[in-house]
C-alpha cells in the first residue's frame, strides 16, 4: 500500500454515495430519442420477439396496409446482414440497418445514429425492429413510445412464464402463426392466463401474417394510437 | 452480451465518481439490484475482472445487494413481497397492483482511497 504524504490519509477508505441508475447514460440518450421523434410528429414502436416470430413479416404488412395512410419509416436490428431492412424498403418504406456486431438488443445511441440517416420528415410512423431476444431487449429504453411484443404459436404456450420482464413491460402483444394453431399443442388459455398475471388487460391481437385473418384488429390499433400520438405532441 | 454492456456501465458511473473526488484507486463497489432485474452476478464479476483491468477499478471487489420484490394493491392497500411471478394480491385476488420495489438497478456507493 502506497503512502500518500500530500494528504497523510495513508490508506483511508472513504466512501462515496452515488445512487446513479446503472443504465442511466442509455435513458438519457432514450430521452434525446424521443425529443427528436416528438418534434417530427412521428410515433416510434419498438418491435421485440424471439427470432422468427414474424417480426419482419409484420412490418412487411404494416407498411403494404397502411400505404396511403401513414408514411412509414423502419430502424431494423440485427446482428449482421441487412436482409430485414431490405425487406421492408421493398415494401415501400424508409428503412435502415442497424448491425449490433453481436450486441443482443438495440441500446439508444444505436437508435439515435440510425434516426439521423433517416429523412424524418417524411415518416409518420417509425417501426424500430429490435434484436431476437426475448430477454435483454426488455432492459434497454430506446425513445419509442410503445412497445410492441410479437408472440408466434410455435413457440409455446409457456412463454410468458419463462421471459416474465419481456411480458411485463409491452405495451401491446401480438400472437402470430394462429394459422397453424390445429396442428399444435398450443393452449392459448394456458399462455394469454400467463399473459394477464403478467400485464393484466394487455391489449393482443391474434392474427396470422400467412393469411392475413387478425390483421384488422392490430392495422386498427396502430392508426388509433397515432391519432393520440397526434393529438398529445401537436 | 448484455451483462458486458452493463459492467461498462458499471466501470464508467465508478471511474467518473473517482476522479471527481480525486480517488487514486477503487476499492469496493456497491450495487443495488432488484430481483426482477435479470442480471447474472457472476456474468457482471466475469467481465468486471476484464475491464477494469488496468483502470483505478482494478481488483475493486462488487458487493450485489438484492432488493425483494414489493408489491402494493392498488384496490385493498395489501403490502406484500411475491416468491414468484405472480404479483396478484394474494388478500383480495386484484392484480391492479404497483411494483414497489425490486426493479432497481444502480449503483449505491463506491469505496476508494
């Protein structure tokens, strides 16, 4: 142990009380995210699932039923390629990649370099399509204002009971695949009962990409939360 | 991955309280973590070792306080502390209930000399 003369406090501990959340850095550049979404106009979703729940194939539908109606912009997350945003220019919208290098989740400054590659002038509506995780992307805010869970029947119905943070804290939940439903073993009042000790009165939408039955209700749902969306920033 | 994230957080709040007190070394760090926060101790000691490896935080030994979980009814007024995902009232069956404690994730104190 060295001795400091200046001070004379040779080995003195002291203790600094700091009561700083860990994440904080991340909720503030959070907080940037939404300033620059609310002085768009525009309404951010954060999209999280397991991988291939039908993420992409949502959006695909969102962007292709709502054309018209609300100019849409995609932030996708993956860890590598850019097939997912690809996807969605070609569907129409105004997409960019994000590559998280092997980052499980999308963290807020990954967002805020992703929206100022985009013309957000002309977006209404921006989908951030966060990693394939049912875990660690629950633990980061990134400035989107809802959050939206894609479930899919092949997963299971014991879900929510296994990724509890994930199903606490979304704001909607989507149950993709119902189309495949009579060829599973899928209790769906096992899962949405574990659903509502979680997050009771989530709203959720039942629905398949494949067919399109469902589609409606959850098309429905965004268009309403964009008019409060609207109301509450103008 | 996400545990590495972390504990770069971890190192960074630590390092930037240090040298505000102008602290030469760190030598304990105190972290609060609700149980409904999904983080692996071991993980965050795993990469710690890591990267604070050459910094004033080197070899500065983490101290995890877990904070139970704490529910209040928002329809009986029930205070209750659940053993496990199920956070309903157990006195009146409502799950219109506040999280009260068990979501922390911060950093309470550092020690240095």
């Amino acid at each position: 142990m060295s001795v400091d003369e200046s001070s004379g406090r040779a080995g003195m501990k002291e203790r600094i009380p700091i009561v700083e959340k860990i994440l904080s850095a991340n909720d503030h550049i959070a907080e940037q995210n939404r300033s620059t979404l609310d002085a768009a106009g525009i309404m951010g979703l954060n999209f999280m699932a397991s991988p291939g729940a039908g993420k992409t194939s949502l959006i695909e539908h969102t962007i292709k039923m709502l054309m018209g109606k609300l100019r849409l912009g995609v932030v996708d997350g993956d860890v590598a390629t850019s097939i997912d945003a690809d996807r969605a220019a070609a569907a129409g919208a105004r997409s960019v990649q994000i590559n998280t290098g092997g980052e499980c989740h999308l963290d807020a400054v990954m967002l805020q370099g992703a929206l100022s590659e985009l013309a957000l002038e002309e977006i209404d509506l921006l989908i951030v399509e966060n990693v394939g995780n049912l875990i660690c992307p629950a633990s980061f805010q990134l400035g989107t204002h809802k959050s939206v869970l894609i479930a899919s029947v092949p997963e299971g119905d014991d879900k929510p009971y296994k990724y509890p943070g994930m199903y606490r804290g979304v704001d909607a939940l989507v149950i993709n695949k119902i189309d495949l439903l009579p060829y599973l073993e899928f209790n769906m009042e096992y899962f949405q009962e574990g659903v509502e000790i979680l997050n009771p009165g989530l709203v959720t939408f039942p629905l398949s990409c494949r067919t399109e039955e469902g589609l409606d209700a959850y098309l429905a749902w965004v268009e309403v939360e964009m008019e409060a969306h609207r109301r509450v920033v103008q | 991955m996400h545990e590495l994230t972390i504990t770069e957080s971890i190192l960074e709040i630590a390092l930037r309280h240090a040298a505000e007190a102008e602290a030469k070394k760190i030598t304990d760090i105190h972290l609060v973590i609700g149980k409904l926060s999904s983080i692996v101790d071991d993980s965050v000691q795993f990469y710690w070792d890591i990267i604070s490896d050459g910094t004033a935080a080197q070899g500065a030994a983490l101290h995890f306080r877990r904070i139970r979980i704490e529910i209040a009814c928002q329809v009986c007024g029930e205070s209750y502390h659940p053993e496990d995902l199920d956070l309903s009232c157990p006195a009146c069956g409502s799950r219109d209930v506040r999280i009260v404690a068990g979501e922390e994730f911060r950093l309470e104190a550092i020690e240095v000399e």
